[in-house]
C-alpha cells in the first residue's frame, strides 16, 4: 500500500493536471517524474534491484524497483512493483572521501 501522505500528494498532483486517481496512474506519475538519485541495490543475473527517488510537485519520493539486465521487462520476467516501496524521501548531505593516485 503507498504512503497516505504521499498518495494525497500525487492524488492532487494527478487531479490538477487532468491525470486519473486509480493506483496505475498514480504508480505511472511518480515512476515518470523527474529522478534525482538512484541507488544501486544488488546485482545479479537477470535484474538489478534499486531505489530510485524522484521529486514531484515539491516533494521528494522513494520506492524500490527493478530492471532487467535483457530484453524483458521487470514485469515480463514476474518481478512486480512493491507500492510499499513508495514513501516520502528528504535530502541528508554525506562527505565522501575518495582515493586517487599520489600526482593526479
């Protein structure tokens, strides 16, 4: 089930912009917003399990999702959309420190 906050979000999102409230729709608004991150998960033979976090109509949104590593669809290869994936995400700044050779 998706978030109730942000189902009202994308529900008057969706509303204001002359799109469906039904849960496809919904799920098809958020999975085509813009995406700001994404997050590699686990790699294996087939798919590629990630989180992706898109912002919407000023919010930032979170869920899991997958893609094939061929020619299928996640769906074609029975892997299905976890909507309790889907929650409000915010922006946390991280330090990273990264290593490079000495002289570059």
């Amino acid at each position: 089930m998706i978030n109730e906050k942000v189902l009202r979000h994308v529900t008057a999102f969706n509303s204001a912009n002359g799109y469906s409230a039904d849960e496809a729709t919904i799920i098809e608004s958020i999975r085509e917003a813009k995406r700001v991150w994404r997050g590699n998960e686990s790699k294996g033979r087939w798919w590629i399990d990630y989180t992706a976090v898109v912002e919407l109509n000023g919010m930032l949104i979170g869920y899991r999702d997958a893609e094939t590593t061929g020619d299928m669809s996640a769906e074609e290869t029975g892997l299905e959309f976890d909507t309790g994936s889907i929650c409000e995400y915010e922006a946390k700044e991280q330090v990273v420190t990264v290593y490079a050779p000495k002289g570059n």
